[in-house]
C-alpha cells in the first residue's frame, strides 16, 4: 500500500513544480521584453530550470527519506505487534493451565471427601450394626429371663410342673403337668454315661409310661427336654433333680 501512496505524493509534487515552472518561465519572458536581452533571458531561464530540479530531486529525496522511515515504523509496529500477540498467547497458556491444575486439585479434594465421608459412614454403619446385634442379644436374653421367671412364678401359684420341650429343630412346646407322678423317664441324648464335662448336655425322653399324664399330654419320645419350670436343664442329673424337686 505504500507504494501507490507514495506514487501519488510524487506526483503532487512534480504537478506542483511544472506550477511553479509555467509561473516563472512567463515571468522571465515578460522580463526579457522589458529590460533583458535575449542572453539574460536563457540565462534565467536555465536557473530557473536548474532550481526545479533541484527542488524536484530534494522532494523526491524526502519523500525516500520519509518512506523508508514510515516502513521502519511499521516494522516495528508489526514487529511490536508480534511480540504482544505471543505475550498474550503465553498468559493466555500459563491462565488455562493455572485453571486446569486448580481444577484438578478440587477434584482430587473433593474425591478425598468423599472417601473420607464414604469411610465415616461405613464406620458408622458397622458401628450400628454391632449395637444393633447386642441390644437384640440383649433383648432376647432379657425376654428369655423374663419368660423363665413368668413361668417358675406360674409354676409355684398353680402347683403344676411346666416342662419346656423341643419337639422338632428350632420348635417348643410346653407342657403343664398337674401332679407329681409326670409319667416320663429321661436319659441322655445319644446314650452314653451322664457324667460326661460336657458345659450343657442334652437331655430327651426315654420312655413314655402307658396311661400315665405324659402319655394323656401328648409327650413323645425323642423330645429333647429344655427347661423345668423355668430353669433351663444342663444334664441328665440336673434334668431329674428339677422333675423330682416336688
């Protein structure tokens, strides 16, 4: 773009001599016809020749002058203009990765939260879960000791004998008996010697007498005897101790 531009400088300028040359070469002529001769006349002329071209070639030596300094400064403009570009471009750069690490190190520190919390609520959970186990540990012995004492209590008011037996794997069935003479024997499961270290030993019905009370309530043999009254039977002993205590 510089070049038309300074093209048509150029060209103002020589129009502005040719101007200034159809000005004076007039004036030399109208001078000549008055007080010059005709070797004055040239010779004025020429200089006024020569100053044109002097003064066209001093014009066209600034206008170089100014044209090489114009391009020096866009030069450095673009040159400048560069430089802030990449300037920007590597505070553009270093801001994104600022952010990225910054968005990393809260998703890392959010992720740890979250385990933290996942972990405290495991704690508290398993935590739970025990208290839950002894408080329902605790509540079934304490049911079981209520329902022993309810029964040893029921026992001595009404005069009978109350025999708690497992009729099948997980099943029981109390039986009331109203007299002494229970109309069962029992021995220990398995056979064997009753003396045996064994912590509780389990006692069932041996025999079921013809007739008798236990045979009338529906006592089977093979019934595993479990409590008396509320007591719960360890041994074979144990076991006829507490049906002969009355």
């Amino acid at each position: 773009w510089l070049k038309p531009f300074w093209l048509k400088c150029l060209g103002s300028v020589q129009l502005a001599l040719c101007a200034v040359q159809r000005t004076l070469l007039p004036s030399s002529k109208a001078m000549g016809g008055v007080c010059c001769t005709a070797e004055q006349q040239e010779k004025f002329e020429a200089q006024v020749e020569d100053v044109v071209q002097k003064a066209q070639d001093k014009v066209e030596e600034v206008c170089e002058d100014a044209k090489d300094a114009v391009q020096a400064g866009v030069d450095k403009a673009e040159e400048a203009y560069e430089h802030a570009k990449d300037v920007v471009q590597a505070g553009a750069e270093r801001a994104a990765d600022a952010a990225a690490e910054a968005r990393a190190e809260a998703g890392e520190r959010a992720e740890a939260v979250l385990e933290a919390v996942e972990e405290a609520t495991a704690d508290v959970r398993e935590t739970l879960g025990e208290v839950l186990v002894d408080v329902k540990e605790g509540a079934a012995a304490g049911a079981d000791a209520v329902a022993d004492v309810m029964t040893s209590a029921v026992a001595a008011v009404t005069q009978t004998t109350i025999v708690e037996f497992e009729v099948c794997k997980g099943t029981t069935k109390s039986v009331h008996f109203e007299s002494q003479a229970l109309g069962f024997s029992c021995a220990r499961a398995g056979g064997g010697c009753s003396c045996l270290s064994a912590p509780k030993q389990q006692v069932v019905v041996r025999d079921v007498n013809k007739n008798s009370q236990a045979e009338k309530l529906g006592v089977k043999r093979g019934w595993v005897v479990k409590a008396v009254d509320g007591t719960d039977v360890t041994a074979l002993d144990h076991a006829n101790q507490l049906l002969t205590k009355r």
